[in-house]
C-alpha cells in the first residue's frame, strides 16, 4: 500500500497513458499515492494492463478513452474521472505524436493533426481541470495547491527543428500556453509547470535509438551519454505534482541529459 507517498489521497489524469513517458508517469504517480485515470485514444488492452499494474499499489485506476484533440471528448473525460474518482488534483498534459515532413512538403492536414493534439489537446484538457481546481478550491489535508497541471513539453520548445516544423511549433505553443496559465491561475493557488523530456526512449522516436549507429548519433546530441529513460521523466512528474514543489511555479523543467547546452560547442566551438 501507498497510502502514505507523497501524492496519497490526490486524484490524477493523466493523458497518453498507455505508452512511453506517459505510461511511466501514471505508474509513478500510483506508487506515490494517488488515484489516476488513465487516458488513452487507441489500444484499450495497453490502457487496462496500466490500471491493473497501478491498482497494484493499493491504489484506484481507471482507464478513459477520449481524443484529447476533440473538444467533446475532453469533457465527457473530465466528466467520468470526477464522477468515478471523486474530483481531480492533478492533470498531466502528456499526449502528443508526431507526423514530420519536409517543409515544402508539409500538408494542412499534418500541421493541424500536431497542432491540434499536441497544443490544442493541452489546452483542452487544462481548461476542464482549472474549472473542477477552481470549483473545490485548496483542501488543506490533501495539498498545498488548489491544483497542479504539467504540461509535456520537449527540448524543442527552445531547439529548432529541421523537417518537424510542425511539432516545433507546437512545443513552442506550449511553452507561452503553461506560462500564460501560470500567470493566470498562480493568485488561485493553481500550479503550472511543464517538463521538457530531452531524447527519451519511448515508440514516438523508435528510429533515433532502435540501432547502434543510430544511437550513437544521438549520444553526440547528450552530454550526459546516455538516453533518457520513462522514468526519469516519471520521478520530475512526482516532484512537480507533490506538495515538496510547492513554490515552483511557471517553470520548465529539462530532463535531457545536457541537450540543451549547445553540445556542438563542448570542444570550443
Ligand atoms: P508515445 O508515442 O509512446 O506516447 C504518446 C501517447 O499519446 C500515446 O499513448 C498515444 O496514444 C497518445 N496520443 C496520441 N494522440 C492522442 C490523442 N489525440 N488523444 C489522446 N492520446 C493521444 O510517445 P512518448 O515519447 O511517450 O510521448 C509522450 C509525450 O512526451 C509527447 O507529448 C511527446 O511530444 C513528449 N516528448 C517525448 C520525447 C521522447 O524523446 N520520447 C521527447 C520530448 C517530448
């Protein structure tokens, strides 16, 4: 039993839920206490395989199907997780995915796809956690906060990136999108922070770690020398939900081993 993590007695949703970072995220916030719904858009039997392994941490878990990219999704999803979980203290803003094209080549319909999951869908899903934040308000024997939202941002919200033009901007969209809200929402004793995962191993970027040489190429990329793991972004989430960040407020945290340090420059430039 987690009854006494750091997250005990909180509620949690978080998006993406099924694979990758997070899958890790939602795991770790069980094993610190908290009930969390997990959402996912495809691969129901992925969804449930993550509640049972939550449950067994002697906490609650369900699974809810939304696409985060569709307005009446995301509020049917806030509906059933308050009903069925009692209300929602933290929301993790996890979903995203590629679909990259050459720049000349990139159509409407990819653009919007990224756009419209990655930076609408953040959207979408904070809006209906700040409604159920702001309606219950600061209940001292559970947190701090009224609230906590994290968005999954990613070190290309500061690295341009060529041939993902889309994806770029989306990150970037959501670097303005958690400061504006933290700016916001802060005087309501609402949280906002995001995380920015450097290179992590997960399905989303197969092709940069699948093969030796293709690893190699990325470790040029970090500093540290080594990929990313789940859960290195799992235990950032689990301090950034937790009462122990309680005055962190409209920050980015980078996960990335060193990514964003200019490594082309490690040898005098
Ligand atoms: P992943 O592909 O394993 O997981 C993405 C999850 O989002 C999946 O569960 C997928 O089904 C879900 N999803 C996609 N579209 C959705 C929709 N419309 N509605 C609901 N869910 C949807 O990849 P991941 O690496 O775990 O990615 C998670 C987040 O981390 C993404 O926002 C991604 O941009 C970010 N990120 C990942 C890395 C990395 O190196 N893996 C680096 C930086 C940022």
């Amino acid at each position: 039993m987690s009854s006494k993590g750091v997250l005990a007695g909180q509620k949690a949703l978080v998006t993406g839920a099924n694979s990758g970072i997070g899958k890790a995220v939602a795991l770790a916030l069980g094993k610190a206490g908290a009930d969390v719904a997990v959402n996912y858009v495809v691969d129901e039997d992925a969804a449930n395989a993550v509640v049972e392994e939550i449950r067994r941490a002697g906490v609650n878990a369900i699974a809810l199907k939304a696409d985060v990219s569709v307005e009446s999704d995301v509020v049917a999803m806030f509906a059933q997780a308050i009903k069925q979980l009692g209300t929602i203290d933290i929301l993790v803003a996890n979903a995203g995915l590629q679909r990259d094209q050459a720049f000349d080549q990139m159509s409407l319909e990819r653009w919007n796809t990224v756009i419209g999951v990655n930076l609408t869908g953040q959207f979408l899903c904070a809006r209906e956690a700040v409604k159920e934040f702001i309606r219950r308000g600061v209940v001292p024997s559970v947190s701090c906060a009224a609230g906590k939202i994290i968005c999954m941002s990613s070190v290309h919200q500061v690295i341009p990136w060529s041939g993902h033009a889309n994806y770029a901007t989306s990150k970037g969209g959501v670097k303005l999108l958690m400061e504006s809200m933290a700016q916001e929402l802060a005087p309501k004793r609402i949280r906002v922070n995001a995380i920015a995962p450097g290179a992590i191993r997960t399905p989303i970027n197969r092709p940069a770690w699948n093969t030796e040489a293709a690893l190699n190429a990325l470790m040029t990329l970090i500093p540290y020398g080594r990929i990313g793991e789940p859960e290195d972004i799992a235990r950032a989430a689990v301090w950034l939900a937790s009462d122990d960040s309680d005055y962190v407020v409209g920050t980015t945290l980078f996960v990335d081993g060193g990514m964003t340090l200019y490594p082309g420059f490690s040898t005098g430039g």
